[in-house]
C-alpha cells in the first residue's frame, strides 16, 4: 500500500494489485466489451425482436446501468416483441358474404318471373341457414377476438411487471442514476397504453410506496423526489381517472421535515404545494393567516435548532418572499394590508437578530439580515414611506464584515453588495 495527497489534502491510498487481481480484472473488462460488441452488431441488423438482443441488454446493464444508449436499444426490444401486438386482438379482417338489405335479391320482372323462367327461387329455410351460419361465423370470430385480446393484454402484464422487476437492484445499488428512473418511467407510461385502466393505476399506486420506501433509505435523494413529483402528478391525472392528493403529499413533507429538517427536497415539495392547498380548501382570508402563520413558526423554529441549515434559510426566504414581494402573482395571504405585512416582516427580523446571541458564527444569518432589511426598504419605498432606512448603515458595515469573515470564498460578492449600498 501506498499514500499519496489528494486534490483535497485527503490521503488518498494506492492499492498494489497482485498479478491474479489484475488478470481477473482484464477479463472483467473483455467481458464487458464483447457484451457491447454483441449488442451494436445485432442492434446494426435492426432484429429488435430477437430475445438473444434482449438478454444481452440485461446482462450489459446490470454491469453498467449508466449506459443509456443500452437502454434505448431494450426498449425497442420490448416495443419489437411482447408489446408489438395489437392491443383489440385483432387479426386481417375476411371477407363475409354481404347480408345487408341493399344487397338482396331484386323482385322480380315479367321477364323473369317464375312463369316465364326456368330458375327456381332459393328456399326461404335454406337462406335462413345460410344467415344463421354466418351470424355464428361472425360471433365466433368475436369471440376470438376477446379471447386473443385477454392473452394479449396477460402477455403485457407479464412483461412489463417482470421489467419494473428487473431495475429494482439496480435501483438499491445505483439509487441515483437517471436512466434506471428513466427507465420506470417509460415502462409505467407503457402500462397506460397496454392495460387495463385499474390495472395501470394500481401499477402506478404501487410505484408510490417504492419510492417511499427509497426515499426511507436515502431522505434527500432529489432523483427520487422528482420522480416522485411525476408519480403523483399522472396519479392525479384524468388518465388514470385520479384525484388530488395535494393533502396527502402536504402531510408527507411534514413526516420528512419532522424526521429531518434537513431535507431540502423535503422543502422544496411544500413550497410546491401550499398554493394549491389553500386553494383547495378553499380557505378564506383568516385561515390563510393562520396558515401563514404556522409556517413561519415552523421555519422559525427549525431556525432556532439548526441556523447553518441551508434549506431551512430557503424556505424562510419563500415565506418571506410571499410576504414582501407579492405583486403580480399569487400569495398566501393575498388580502393582507401592507402595514400586516410590515409586522409580520419586522417580526421575522427581530428574530433573527435574536439568533445572533447564541449563533454569532453563522453566516446565513448575516446573510438574512442584509437582504431582508433591503426588501424591508424596497417594499416601504413602493407604497410611499419615506421614513428612515430598515437598518442603519453601521449595521449594515457589521454584517458585511462578518460575511466576509465567515464566507471568504464569496467576498469578492460581499465587496460589490458594499459598494452598491
């Protein structure tokens, strides 16, 4: 074993392979090519139907599952074979003697009448057979057709539960590679187009409960957060016949919050949600105080706990934001006057430097200050106040020097927000 420093100053150790170790790794690594070779030769005579193409796109993914042009090659596998067949069972229509009423026989003439003829006329039982066995002709082809249908449809099933099977392991081993979700993604759109309605929609239900469980094993895995987000969004959809679950998904992220203020995604998805919430419950204009209320006292106190959370900071500035810049799109409390909006803001900030105290290190604090009592000045000058500034200047000297203590890597920003005030 060997040392050697990092980019970082990390030690970084070199490991002495032996001579087997470098051999197996070689076949390793042949192995993997002569999978990809196989691949790009079949994928070249376009046999997309072939099941030995398909198998060896499994085997090349489970060694590399970033390999998204892999990927493509299986779906056009899946699209070539199981999943070509149409979806009514149907099968080149033949031709059936036509039976219509434009099409019977003409009366008569005096030409042709049985008088003056020699053609005898069909017997009224034998043309009722006749009608009888292509009615039978046609109920049996219908028949058929449900029952090539049903088998179709059990084909598909089989097919597209053993694939979302199949990147399962991939998802625990690689839970943040795109094309795995990618992946799921494409297949449950192919369950809509091959299933039964309520069998796609409890295929998509069931997707939700995976990624709860995923999101059970890594909180903020965002990959899994946004895929999520579409989970739901098709769940609620006219599609699949669905309903809101906005309230469901508000409790979600206060579960995720309670268990983790850290969770930035976790965040993220209320600030998606609050506006549709309120909607929805149609609140009026003292339950959206009350709401607002809560959030703030929500955020605050996860403040409170942790201030050098960063996600914490955002969704303060959200809920700040709906308070100070709510002009021209919708808020939270839209009929709040702009002297309740000045209280509540002025508030926040006497909190915040209350922070100082017990946190006089943490530079997202500092940070809040500038640019809250900046908005603070923006929003007075808008509505006519011309009273004296938010904050004085030495505060804003004191801020900024502590900014540029505690967050070097920016002071170069933190110089032009001084030379700007």
């Amino acid at each position: 074993m060997a040392s050697s420093a990092g980019s970082h100053g990390i030690a970084r150790t070199i490991r002495q392979r032996t001579e087997e170790q470098r051999q197996q790794d070689l076949d390793k690594i042949k192995k993997y090519h002569d999978l990809e070779l196989q691949i790009r030769d079949k994928a070249k005579q376009q046999d997309f139907a072939d099941p030995t193409l398909f198998d060896l796109t499994t085997k090349l993914l489970r060694l590399n599952p970033e390999y998204y042009t892999i990927w493509n090659v299986r779906r056009r596998c899946l699209i070539s074979g199981s999943l070509s067949k149409p979806l009514d069972g149907s099968w080149p229509s033949k031709a059936l003697p036509n039976t219509s009423a434009s099409d019977t026989t003409k009366p008569p003439s005096d030409d042709s009448s049985p008088s003056f003829s020699g053609v005898t006329p069909p017997d009224l039982k034998s043309q009722q057979a006749t009608r009888s066995g292509q009615s039978g002709l046609v109920h049996d082809q219908s028949a058929a057709n449900e029952q090539q249908r049903d088998q179709n449809m059990k084909d598909a099933l089989t097919v597209l539960q053993s694939e979302l099977q199949f990147t399962i392991p991939l998802l625990l081993e690689f839970p943040k590679c795109y094309w795995i979700w990618n992946h799921r993604s494409y297949i449950l759109h192919l369950c809509i187009a091959h299933l039964p309605l309520n069998t796609a929609r409890d295929i998509w239900t069931a997707e939700l409960g995976l990624v709860s469980k995923m999101l059970n094993k890594d909180q903020r895995n965002f990959h899994a957060w946004s895929y999520r987000r579409r989970v739901v969004t098709k769940l609620e959809s006219a599609e699949l016949h669905g309903q809101s679950m906005v309230e469901s998904e508000f409790e979600y992220t206060t579960k995720k919050i309670n268990s983790d203020l850290s969770n930035f995604s976790a965040w993220h998805n209320r600030s998606q949600l609050v506006l549709r919430l309120l909607d929805e419950r149609k609140a009026d204009d003292a339950a959206r105080r009350h709401f607002l209320e809560a959030e703030l006292d929500l955020a605050r106190e996860g403040l409170n706990v942790g201030p050098e959370d960063q996600s914490l900071w955002y969704y303060h500035q959200f809920l700040m934001s709906h308070l100070l810049d709510n002009v021209g799109r919708p808020t939270m409390a839209p009929n709040l006057t702009r002297e309740e909006r000045l209280v509540y803001a002025e508030k926040e900030m006497e909190e915040i430097s209350d922070l100082l105290e017990d946190y006089d290190d943490v530079k997202w604090i500092y940070e809040a200050l500038l640019e809250y009592s900046i908005a603070l000045d923006v929003f007075r000058k808008a509505g006519g106040d011309t009273t004296s500034p938010t904050s004085s200047q030495d505060e804003f000297v004191t801020w900024l020097s502590k900014l540029k203590q505690l967050d070097p890597l920016r002071k170069g920003r933190w110089h032009d927000v001084e030379q700007s005030l």
